[in-house]
C-alpha cells in the first residue's frame, strides 16, 4: 500500500495548496448510474405522452362545451321563435274574433235601425 | 452563434447527467434522491427547452436548477424530521466500493457534515472548477457570501481533515493558507 501523502503542501502551479487540490481530485465528478438517461427519456415520452392526452381530453371537454352552449342557444331561440308565433297566433284570432263581433253588432245595429224605421 | 443553436435534449442529457447527478449527490449524500433529483432537472430542462439560447446557457441552467433542486430536497427532508446526518453516514458506508481512493472519500464523506451553503460553495468550487463570481451567479447569492462561505467552508473542512484524516497529514507541518477565493 502506498504512504499516505501530506494534505498541506501548497502547490505553485496553480496557485492551490495541496489540500485544495485533494479536494479537486476528491471531487471529481462521478458517473451517473447506468440507465438513468434512459429512465429520464422514458419518463419524458411518458410526461409527453400524458399531456397529448390531456389536450385530448381539453379539447374534447372544450367541443362538448360548444355542442351543450349551442343546444341551449339553440332551444332558446326555437322557445323564443315559438313564443312569438303562439302571441302572433293569438292576437289574430282576437282580431278575427272582434272582426265577426264587429259584424255581428253591425248586423244588430242595422236590425234595429230597420225595426225603428218600421214602427 | 447562440441564435443558430438548436437543444438537442438527448445530447444535453449525455452531455451532463454526470454533473447533474455529482452535484445532487454530493449536496444530499443520497444516491436515489440524487437520482431523482437529476431526473427532475432534466425533466423539467425538457419544457424549458424553447429558453436555452446557447451550450453555455444550458450548463449555467442545469447547475443553477440542480443547486436549487437539492436544496429544497435537503428543506423538505428537515421538514420531516428525518435526520439527516445520521441518513449521510449510512449512505457513504454504504457506497465505500464507489470511492476513488480512501482520502478522496473521507474528503467526501468530511463535506457532508458541513452547513449547507459552505457544501454548495465547495462543491461548486472544487468539482465545477468555477470561480466565485460563477458560483455567486450560479446560486443567486452575494459575491461577498459566497467568498466568505468558500472560505469558512475550506477553514472547517480542513480543521476537520486535520482532526479525522491524521494519518494524511506530515507531522510537525502548519497548514497552508485557503485560497478558496481565486
């Protein structure tokens, strides 16, 4: 087995003491564990795979959102279109209806102008 | 030249999954969080993707968001109680067949126990090689902590050494002054 060397010589070559450059060579950096970009890409396709599926799903919430808004303005609209032609029926048969009364009084009216001038 | 490069996320991965997972390792001493830990950054570079202008821009980024990453790891485990120091020495008995060589490890293993943000500034230091002003702008801190906890860092890893590392020391010999601030 080697002698340990000292920690606390200075090295002029780079201006670090010894001990710093222990630290360097202690720190050097370590590989990283097999398969971990692997498990990064995996977890990527994943990550991207979920969020088309949830644009999916937006989307789709989104188109019945618009069908279910249509059919609501749509029903209300045919309900407001109804109503108009239920009142426009109605005022015209109040219409006919004082037409013929009119009539009938007219009818009444000369009936009685007739029998006056007859007595 | 910056406008003209395009990411490629699976070369950037290649490129620093090494200094990624180095970095998380050495500030949380724990090899699964630090895999997590890399994978999260990477995973989180992927939606970033469209904001790295240049190669140079990417490594800043990755370094900046794995200091940051695990630290809050380092947060949320105090927050839960779990005690860490005791969890730090189990991990690096546990990883005695990865170590280099007997000083680097215990060098290592001597990090560990230090506070916090003297273990960022020496990691960044002595694995990064950056200088302080990098490592100030890498950690969003003030130059004047970061030298300062370069230095205090040094000082009580060395006074450590110095205590632990007996058989590594020429007897009779003073120690060398830091020379932590470049």
């Amino acid at each position: 087995m080697d002698e340990p060397k000292p920690i606390n010589e200075r090295d002029p070559a780079n201006g670090m003491n010894d001990f710093e450059s222990k630290l360097q060579q202690a720190f050097v950096r370590r590989p990283a564990p097999p398969g971990l970009k692997r498990r990064i890409l995996d977890q990527r396709n994943r990550r991207r795979t979920a969020r088309f599926h949830s644009r999916v799903v937006l989307w789709q919430r989104l188109a019945a959102c618009f069908v279910l808004a249509a059919a609501l303005g749509g029903a209300y609209t045919w309900r407001h279109v109804e109503e108009q032609r239920k009142g426009q029926a109605a005022r015209d048969q109040v219409l006919t209806a004082l037409r013929i009364t009119n009539h009938a009084l007219n009818e009444v009216k000369a009936r009685l102008a007739a029998r006056n001038q007859d007595e | 030249m910056a406008r003209n490069w395009q990411p490629d996320f699976e070369r950037l991965v290649d490129e620093h999954q090494s200094m990624v997972f180095s970095l998380a390792w050495r500030m949380t001493a724990d090899r699964g969080l630090a895999e997590e830990i890399a994978q999260d950054v990477f995973l989180e570079l992927d939606t970033h993707m469209a904001r790295i202008e240049s190669p140079e821009h990417a490594l800043f980024w990755l370094r900046r968001v794995t200091m940051s990453r695990s630290t809050d790891a380092l947060r949320r485990r105090r927050v839960r109680g779990v005690d860490l120091w005791i969890e730090i020495e189990e991990n690096h008995s546990a990883s005695s067949e990865e170590r280099s060589s007997p000083l680097g490890a215990r060098l290592e293993q001597l990090l560990t126990t230090l506070p916090e943000p003297q273990r960022a500034a020496l990691v960044l230091r002595y694995q990064e090689d950056l200088t302080p002003e990098e490592i100030a702008a890498t950690l969003e801190s003030p130059l004047a902590t970061v030298k300062s906890n370069l230095q205090r860092g040094l000082k009580l890893i060395r006074a450590k050494a110095e205590c632990n590392l007996k058989e590594y020391l020429r007897p009779g010999k003073a120690l060398g002054g830091a020379h932590a601030d470049g």
